[in-house]
C-alpha cells in the first residue's frame, strides 16, 4: 500500500495508460481486487440488468443476479458448463443454481481472482482453471454449455473465442453470453479521447471494437446457428451509471481520493459514451448445430 492509500496494483494499472504490457486484463483485475467500492454488490463486477432506472441502490444486488440468471437460463440441464471469464466467482454459485451442471468449470485469465474467488467456487463444486478464452484447455467436444459475463470485450480475439466455444462444445451445445458492442466510431474529439482512455484504462485493445452485427458474423463464422441476440443497454448501462454517479455523489470515504477522482474522471467518459449513442449492451445466445451443414 502507497502513502496515498493505493495499492501496488493501483500503480502498475495507471502506469499501463502509457504502458500496455502482457496480459492487460490481468492487470486491470488485480488492480480492482477483491473489494471494489463501485461493485453493485460484494463480489459481483456486472453492470446488472435492471428493472428501475438505478436510482434505488437496494436493487442493485438483484440486478447482478438477474444478469447471470438470465444468461444462465438457455444453458442445457445437468451437463458439463464452462464460464469464461468468471470474475471473483461470486456468479457461480447462481449458474450452478440455475443450470444444475454435473460438472462446472470456470475460466480466468486473472489468477488473483480464481483465489479470491475459491470459496464461492467450491459452494458451486467449480473447478477454477486459469487460462484464456482463445485457447480453452479443455478437449474437443467435451462441453454442453458455455456461459461468458461481460467479459468478451477483454479477449485479444472474439473470433478465436468463438471458434474455441465452438470446438469445445459438444453437438447440439449452447452458448450464452453478454458482451459490450459500439454502435458507431467516435466523430468528435471528445468521443474518440474517451474511447481511447476507456479501451487503455481496461487494457483492451482495438479488437474489443465491434458492432453486435460484427459480433454475431463471428459467432456464425465459427459454425454457430440459431443465433439470437437482445441489445439492452437502456437497461443495463444507463441504470448502472446512474447507480455508479449516485455512489461516488454520496460515499465520501469508502476507497482513497485517488481512485474517487480517477474514477469520476473515467465515469463521465463513459456518460459521454453512453448519451452520444456509441455503445450497446448485448445478449446472444447461440447454439452449436447438431450435424454439419
Ligand atoms: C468485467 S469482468 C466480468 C467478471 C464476471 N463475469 C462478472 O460479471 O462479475 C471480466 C472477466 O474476464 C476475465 N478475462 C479477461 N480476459 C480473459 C481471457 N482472455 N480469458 C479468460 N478470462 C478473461 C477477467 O479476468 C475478469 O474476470
């Protein structure tokens, strides 16, 4: 910890502003640990789907839970589930609620958040695997769901992604997913420094750039069908920063001046972002085709 209340972490993810360095998401997650005092609830790091406008804090819990749940719902019985990206966990317990899996596994690339995360992890018989999304440690063919939260937007490739979910799968498997679309390019200079601070402050690259049409040619690039996809980001993004503008106006102490000023700054980006109309939010459900052809 720094005389400024920041953590090692907290420094090494502002230096990457200017410095990307290898595993960018890593570093961003390590640095938001495992208390973040803008989470919408302990452990959990989605944006929610809401039912109200995110001026009442006391939904918020039930928003996180709704966003899983409802991803989680078109995930086959009593199979094999992969989530992707799994964050501190807290998520798991809930899929294994919902989709009753014989087995579960959950993937990260963010070590530090597979050991925070262990004891939700084993309240869900989860079995944590540290690795990335486009290259799944796990054999052909040998999975019958895949579920990914708000984390695709991170991954070097969506398309590789795609075609990893795609091998892994068995015939006739699901995959459930949300993910962080744009809906148009930056046009002004206000816009395009916003997205550019907003892509290096989360250590993405430009790949994470795409439109929900973009995104679900990929997904059938890699041989999925029946792909359905919702965007809702009237009720996710918009409540969500309203909840986040309305935390940092009333919490005075809850996390050192530092980070409430950086994350103000990084707030009223992404206000900017959202009111000018250049993001989305989406959720696609695919399924992996029972025979060729
Ligand atoms: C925005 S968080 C979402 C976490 C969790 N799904 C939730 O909603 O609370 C993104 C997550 O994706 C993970 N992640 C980022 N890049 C990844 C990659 N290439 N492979 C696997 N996980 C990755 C991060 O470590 C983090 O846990």
């Amino acid at each position: 910890m720094t005389r400024s209340g920041l953590t090692r972490q907290n420094v090494r993810h502002a230096a990457s502003l200017l410095w990307q360095g290898r595993n960018p998401a890593a570093r961003v997650y390590d640095s938001i640990g495992t208390e973040f005092f803008l989470a919408l609830d302990e452990g959990w790091l989605n944006l929610g789907l809401w039912e109200g406008d995110g001026t009442d804090p006391s939904e918020a819990p039930r928003a996180v839970r709704r966003l899983v749940s409802t991803l989680a719902e078109p995930l086959p019985r009593g199979g094999v589930v992969l989530d992707v990206g799994n964050g501190l966990a807290a998520q798991d317990p809930l899929i294994a609620e919902v989709a009753q899996p014989k087995r579960l596994v959950a993937l990260n690339i963010t070590e530090s958040q597979l050991r925070a995360g262990r004891g939700r992890l084993a309240e869900a018989h989860a079995l944590a695997v540290n690795g990335d999304a486009t290259r799944i440690p796990l054999r052909d063919q040998s999975v019958d769901g895949v579920i990914s939260v708000e984390a695709a937007f991170h991954f070097p490739s969506r398309a590789r992604f795609f075609s990893e979910a795609f091998r892994v799968l068995r015939p006739g498997g699901v995959l459930s997913m949300s993910d962080v679309p744009v809906t148009r390019l930056p046009r002004r200079p206000g816009e395009l420094l916003a997205g550019l601070t907003q892509l290096r402050a989360w250590g993405l690259s430009t790949a994470a750039v795409a439109t929900a049409g973009q995104i679900v040619d990929a997904v059938t690039t890699a041989g999925f069908r029946e792909v359905s996809e919702r965007l809702v980001g009237e009720r996710v993004i918009a409540p969500a920063l309203a909840f986040v503008r309305r935390r940092l106006d009333i919490g005075r102490d809850e996390a050192p001046m530092a980070m409430r000023l950086a994350s103000r700054a990084m707030l009223s980006q992404v206000e900017l972002l959202w009111r000018r109309g250049l993001l989305d939010y989406l959720l696609l459900t695919a399924i992996k085709p029972k025979s060729a052809g």
